[in-house]
C-alpha cells in the first residue's frame, strides 16, 4: 500500500517552526539553523517498507517549502493513506492541512495523526473536534501503524490496534488501551533517511562539523521531568530502553558512507544512564575505528569523570545537560532529582576536557518568582557553557505539569498557538504574570549576550569582534545591540 508520511509546513513570518523530532514543538527564528531529525516519522517508514509497503516521507518544516508544494508532493505521489505529524502547538495548522488534503483527494485518501497532542481534560477527543481526521495514534506508533495499514489494506477491523483513536458504527470515538512497548529496540529497522533532506537537520553548530548524524541510541528516560514531552506522551511513563553498541556502530558507518555525515550525535532523552554502558559504547568507537567528532542529550548526573574522560577519547566533542534553573527548589518541584552541585561539577570536567557544553533553562514553573528567575540567570553566567537554550515552561496537555497548572489556576491562556515557549507563555506563576514571565526570558537573553560578548573579547577580542561580519559597521551594531539592547 502507498503511504505518504508528512510534517506539514509551519511557519509565522520571522519564524519557522520546529516539529517533527522536537520534544517541545516551537519556533526557531529565522536566520538560526537548528532542525530536529523526524524520529518517529522515519522510523515508520522504514518498518512499513520492510513489511513491503510503498511509503514517502516529506519534512516540510525542514525543507522551509509552502502549503502549495508540500500539497503537490502529496498529489503525485498518489497515496492511499498519509500520516500527518501535529503537535498540539501547531494544530490550527495542522488542521487548515487536512482541510486542503480532503479537497484535493476526497474521501479516497485515509488521513492518520500521530505525534505528541493530548487534547484538553472536558473538551471532545481529537477524532471528535477533527471529523476529517479518520484516526489518531498515541504514543509510540511504528508497529501500531503498521497494523493499521495492513487492516485498512486486508479489509480487517481495527480493534485491537494499540494505541488507536477510531470510530465505531455509530461515529462515536473509541480509544484502544495503549500496547507494551518493543522491549528491543535493536529490532527496529533504521530510520528511513533516504527520502529527506538529509544536510537540513542540524545540531550543536558550530561544536560538531556538518553534515550531522541525528540518532538515537536509547527510547525513553526514567527520571520523572514533570514538563518532559516524549517520555510522558509519546512512551507512557518511566520507560527506559537501549541499543546495543554494534547496531550504533553500523549504523554510524553506513550514514557516513551513502549521506557523508562528518559527525553524529545522539539525540536521545537522555543517552548517559549506565556507566559501563556509555563506555562500552565509547570503546566500541574507538575499536571500530569511527573517527568521527560527536555528542549527546545527557544529564549532569548519571556519570563521573572517569566516564567523561573515556567519552571524550572516543570523541566526544559536544554536551547537552538539561538544568532548567538554578534554584534547587524549583528543580525539585519539577521532580528533575538533579543536585545543582553536579551541574556544576559536570561542566567543569567537561571544560578541563575541551567538550563544549550546552546548557538547557527554562522559566516559568509554579514556584518561578523574579528572585529564583535571577538566581537562575546568575547560575547561567556562573557556569558560563559554550551555548545554552532559555524557553518559557510549556504546560503541554498530557504532561503532569499541565496538570498542575490546572489544578493551581495557573493556565490563563488557553490559545493552543501560545503554546510556543520562544517568547510567549500560556501560564503565570504564583506572583508573576505571563507579561512578567515574557519579560524575565527577554532580560536572561540580553543577560547572556553580554556575557558572550564581554567573554569573546576577553579571550580574542580582535578576532571575535571581527567573525562572521563582512565589514566593521556590522561588527558595531551587533555589539550596540548586545549593550543597549
């Protein structure tokens, strides 16, 4: 059967948007770099093109494309089904997609959802506020889409389809209890990279050389994050599995070889749990010869030096540390488990090591008040890393924190479209509003560019002053803007 796999454009002027392969669908502002590999997406395809099926895949997120073209993919290639990827964020959007497809193609074409959208406890399920849309998939869909194709391929019913939002003869909405988990993750085939424009995802730029390896070496995470997306959402709870390191290894190997990829980087919740794990991983590196720079989603705590220190033989060059603030208060309320202490010690070991760090924060959660927001912002330029990410706490349906905010009468926004977290929030805080909230992101911001600035001139000054501007007037206003914001 023919099935058409998509991440339908998204974008605001200014701005394009972040979906497929993000834990937290946003946007990016024009201008940056960073795109997430589609996981899930990929990891669909290639289990139905094993099963025999014929499948495309189009990243219209990645490939910055309109409506127009993203439709015309979809038109000649004439599927019987396509799979939409959505998230709650963009879901005007995605909707506006599905009205288009309709008219284009009729009722001819089965229309599936997948991705990480809950909707709103008291509001009508997604098959019921979405008549167009024929089913929804929760959760981790690779095998239970399959099933799916294969029913509406063989005429079969659909009932036993984990995972799977369908309607019965009346029209009503019925929701299959999700199924286990494919406990060994090395039974998945490898994404199926070949349709997508592989030189568009980027990550850790500049720390990692282009074109980069997206990948994942574990699903799931076992700590409890109250805010955390895929873990809650997309791999129901605190479920943690891993890959063995020769699958790793082959597959390194082989993107290298048919897509030239000079790095790799493991885009896992979090890829550091198990010590003799990472270094069995590490030493694989090294004995198998893959001379490549690479870097890893990890936290502050899961290893110690001596781990690091092998990482960093094997080629470990890059290093994401979710922290989210430097107030242990609020880290604890956001049930994270993480001591502020080992984020310190952790970023130290990895400059002693010439890793680049990247730091994740995040503000906005019950609790944030300006003085904690402060606190975070001077913990940021403390443990001054060579990037780090500020967002706004996003309260995703589906998320132990929506709960929360909803049962603390925090959600005061319920416009799905300020669930973006780049510069706008749905929530406040015990004392702060959504405008205080904002205003706290725009001050760290301005905070951190200064430090930037203050830290390339002291290291370099000529040369920082100087890098990527094509004459000295663009080297001033840049550094007008840092100063006067």
């Amino acid at each position: 059967m023919r099935v058409f796999f998509g991440n339908p454009p998204w974008a605001r002027p200014g701005y394009y948007g972040v979906r497929a392969g993000s834990r937290w669908p946003h946007f990016e502002r024009e201008g940056t770099q960073y795109m997430p590999f589609p996981f899930h997406m990929a990891y669909a395809s290639a289990t139905l093109k094993r099963a025999g099926h014929d499948t495309t895949q189009v990243d219209g997120c990645a490939e910055r494309i309109t409506d127009e073209a993203f439709l015309a993919r979809f038109t000649a290639f004439n599927p019987k089904v396509v799979v939409l990827e959505i998230s709650t964020t963009s879901l005007d959007v995605d909707r506006a997609m599905v009205q288009r497809i309709r008219a284009a193609a009729g009722r001819d074409v089965v229309i599936v959802w997948t991705g990480a959208h809950s909707w709103h406890a008291g509001e009508p399920d997604v098959l019921t506020s979405d008549p167009q849309v024929d089913y929804f998939i929760r959760g981790e869909y690779e095998f239970a889409l399959l099933a799916l194709v294969e029913a509406i391929q063989d005429g079969k019913p659909v009932t036993d389809i984990p995972g799977l939002l369908y309607r019965d003869a009346s029209g009503k909405t019925v929701t299959n209890p999700q199924g286990k988990l494919l406990k060994n993750i090395d039974e998945y085939p490898w994404p199926d990279r070949d349709p997508l424009p592989m030189d568009r995802y980027v990550e850790a730029t500049p720390f990692l050389p282009g074109p980069n390896l997206q990948m994942w070496a574990s699903r799931g995470c076992p700590f409890k994050c109250d805010f955390c997306v895929w873990p809650q959402m997309m791999y129901g709870g605190r479920n943690y599995r891993v890959r063995n390191e020769r699958d790793i290894v082959a597959e390194v190997k082989h993107a290298a070889d048919r897509y030239g990829m000079k790095s790799f980087y493991f885009d896992d919740d979090t890829f550091n749990i198990g010590k003799d794990r990472i270094a069995g991983y590490a030493q694989a590196f090294k004995d198998h010869k893959l001379d490549l720079p690479w870097g890893a989603m990890s936290r502050a705590d899961t290893f110690d030096r001596k781990t690091l220190e092998i990482m960093a033989g094997s080629g470990l060059r890059f290093i994401k540390y979710g922290v989210e603030s430097g107030d242990q208060g609020l880290v604890d309320a956001m049930e994270k488990k993480l001591d502020l202490k080992r984020v310190r010690e952790a970023v130290k070991w990895a400059k002693e090591l010439g890793v680049a760090t990247h730091l994740t924060f995040s503000f906005g959660h019950p609790g944030e008040t300006w003085e904690t927001a402060r606190r975070t912002m001077d913990f940021m330029m403390e443990l001054s890393p060579e990037s780090l990410q500020m967002s706004l706490m996003q309260p995703f349906p589906g998320t132990e924190l929506y709960t929360k905010v909803k049962e603390k009468n925090l959600l005061v926004i319920h416009d799905l479209r300020k669930y973006d977290g780049y510069s706008t929030t749905p929530v406040r805080t015990e004392t702060l509003s959504p405008e205080d909230l904002e205003q706290i992101l725009r001050e760290a911001n301005m905070r951190w560019n200064r430090h930037q600035l203050w830290e390339g001139l002291r290291k370099a000054p000529l040369q920082k002053l100087v890098y990527g501007f094509s004459n000295p007037l663009q080297a001033f206003t840049r550094v007008r803007d840092v100063i006067f914001g």
